[in-house]
C-alpha cells in the first residue's frame, strides 16, 4: 500500500515537472520582451518591412517566415541578407531575440 502511494507521488511529480517544462517557451516571450521587439521592429524594421508587419513592399513577409528557423532568422538579422543591411552591428543579441519573439507572436499585442 505505502509503495503504491510512493509510486502515484512520484509520476504526480514527474507529471508536475514535465508541464512546467512545457510552459517554458510560453514564459520566454515575456511580455516586456515583446514590447521591445515591437519597439526595435519600428524604429530599425518597418521602413522595409512594413509598418506591424503588414506592408512588406520589396522585403520578406516576415509573418510567413518559417517558425521553426529560430537560427536562420538570427543569422540573416546579424550579416544581413542581399538587399538588407546587416544589425550584427547596431543590435545586441538580446535585442535580436526580442525581435525573434516579436515576429514569432505576431501582432497580436
Ligand atoms: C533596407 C531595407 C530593410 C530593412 C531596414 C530591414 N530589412 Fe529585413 N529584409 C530586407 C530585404 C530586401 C529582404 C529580402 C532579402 C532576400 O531574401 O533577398 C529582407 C529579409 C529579411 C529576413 C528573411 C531572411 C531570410 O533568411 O530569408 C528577415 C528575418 C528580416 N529581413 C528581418 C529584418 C529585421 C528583424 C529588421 C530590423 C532589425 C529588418 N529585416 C530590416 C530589407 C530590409
């Protein structure tokens, strides 16, 4: 009887620990991170990309831009791409990441 009752604690455990995991990518896209994001995208992003996104004229639709290309999106932002300058140099990487979460969560702040 006490062996089964350990056995339930520890997968009510197990179970505790794998959905505070799952919350994790949620909570690293802090709301204060995406309003940076959004701050940066407007002053350095939009003349090209389009005001929120919306108009992106010559430039990628960043809303279309791959989900899963966290590394891709970093690297192009960094070097540069083509027609598009290069932050590396205006940018820190933290900002960069709040842009990554800002085109990831989309306008809906
Ligand atoms: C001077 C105009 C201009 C500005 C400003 C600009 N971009 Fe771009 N961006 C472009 C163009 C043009 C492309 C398409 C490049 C290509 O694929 O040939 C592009 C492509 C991209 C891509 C797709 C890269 C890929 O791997 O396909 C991303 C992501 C991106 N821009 C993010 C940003 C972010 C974030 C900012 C603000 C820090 C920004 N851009 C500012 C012109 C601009």
């Amino acid at each position: 009887m006490h062996t089964r009752f350990a056995i339930a604690s520890l997968v009510a455990a197990a179970l505790a620990c794998a959905a505070a995991a799952a919350q994790i990518p949620a909570q690293s896209f802090a709301a204060e991170q995406l309003k940076t994001g959004a701050e940066i995208y407007a002053r350095n992003c939009s003349p090209c990309h389009g005001a929120r996104m919306l108009d992106p004229q010559g430039a990628s639709d960043l809303r279309k831009f791959p989900r899963g290309e966290r590394e891709r999106f970093v690297n192009s932002v960094t070097r540069g791409k083509n027609q598009m300058p290069p932050w590396g140099d205006l940018l820190k990487p933290e900002e960069v990441e709040a842009l990554w979460a800002y085109v990831v969560a989309g306008e809906k702040i």
